[in-house]
C-alpha cells in the first residue's frame, strides 16, 4: 500500500469515528420548587416544613429543601408530606418547570379529638332535569378532596357530608360539562341553588 493510500485511509477511518462517536450525556433537567401552605379557602398559612420529597424510584430529595424551597430537583413526579402547625399534609405533585410551585392545603382544625368539621352539601341544578345519566362533582381547589353525586330527575344533588373549603361544582354528562362553577362551603351550609347558564350547550 502506498503512503498516500495509508494516508488516505487512516482520514476516512477519523472521519467516520468522529461521526459515529457516542453523544455527550446530558444531565436531567432539573427545578427549583417552592412549596407552600394554605387553608382550606386559599389564605397563606405561613412557614412550612417539608419532610419528605421522594421520588418514584423512591429517593427522597428532602435533602435540597431549606424550608418550603429547594434547589436542584429533578423534574418528575412526587410523593411529599409538608408539616405546618402540628398538622400534616400528604399529597403528590409533579414537578413540571424549572420554576414549580406546590400548594400544600390544610382542612380547618378538628373541633374536638378524632373529628372532622363537617357540613351537608346538598342542593339543586335549576333548568337542568337529571335521570339522563348526568353526574356532579364537588372537588376542592386547595385539598385534596372530591365529592360525587348523581343529579335526579328534579335536578336535586346530594354531596353527603363535605369539609369547608373552597370548591368548583361540575355538571357534566359523558365529555360534556354542563355546569362548571366556584363554591364556598362553610359550617351550616345552606342547600345551593344552581343556574344552569348553559342549556343552549346541552
């Protein structure tokens, strides 16, 4: 073999390595998290503790908080408890963006030991006849609550019995929500009294 026929080979054979290499490994995207409290309506409670951060392969990240915030997390999902006032709160969150916030919600304070201050959470639906399979839900904005009834035939709805807290009502039959709404439930809730807005949807 000449030298230039070495030559020549010994450059396509760098040529095709550098093509052919094995890409850099890139580091998982990673998040600062932010995780605070709040009552059942929304308002701040203040400082929080965070005490557990773990991951699905089950490594708890807790380790990065400094109070409610950490750096350095990757993006994921969670299972976390946050402690706040004596009270704990357990929920899941995923961690989506490199700037993710949590709200950790705390249902209002027992009134005695062992209970939960609840209300009745009843009501109607005017101008929207049930018995068609239309179902509602009652689920909580900052809690991790969720409450179902069917609607009768007189557009009645029954919750049972329901924490106070803020709520979004829902009305949907199939893929069709046919009543969407905010909500307010406090102690001696009064039955609600819904306007179905959106006949002409239905």
């Amino acid at each position: 073999m000449s030298k230039g026929s070495f030559r020549f080979g010994a450059l396509l054979i760098a040529l095709c390595a550098s093509l052919y290499h094995s890409p850099p490994a890139v580091a998982a995207a990673s998040a600062s998290v932010h995780v605070v409290a709040v009552d059942a309506y929304g308002n701040a409670l203040g400082t929080v503790s965070v005490i557990s951060f773990v991951d699905r392969q089950g490594r708890d990240w807790v380790g990065q908080f400094k109070g409610g915030s950490a750096q350095g997390v990757p993006l994921g999902r969670y299972h976390l408890e946050v402690y706040h006032a004596g009270l704990l709160c357990e929920m899941n969150a995923e961690v989506s963006s490199q700037d993710s916030w949590i709200t950790a919600g705390f249902e209002s304070p027992v009134i005695e030991e062992g209970s939960r201050l609840l209300s009745p959470v009843n009501g109607r639906v005017n101008g929207l006849a049930g018995g068609e399979g239309i179902r509602c839900r009652l689920e909580a904005i900052y809690l991790q609550l969720r409450y179902e009834s069917s609607l009768r035939n007189d557009g009645h709805f029954d919750f049972g019995l329901v924490a106070p807290g803020a709520f979004v009502l829902s009305c949907f039959k199939g893929g069709q929500v046919l009543i969407l709404q905010s909500v307010r439930v406090e102690g001696g809730q009064e039955p609600l009294v819904v306007e179905n807005d959106r006949s002409d949807r239905r």
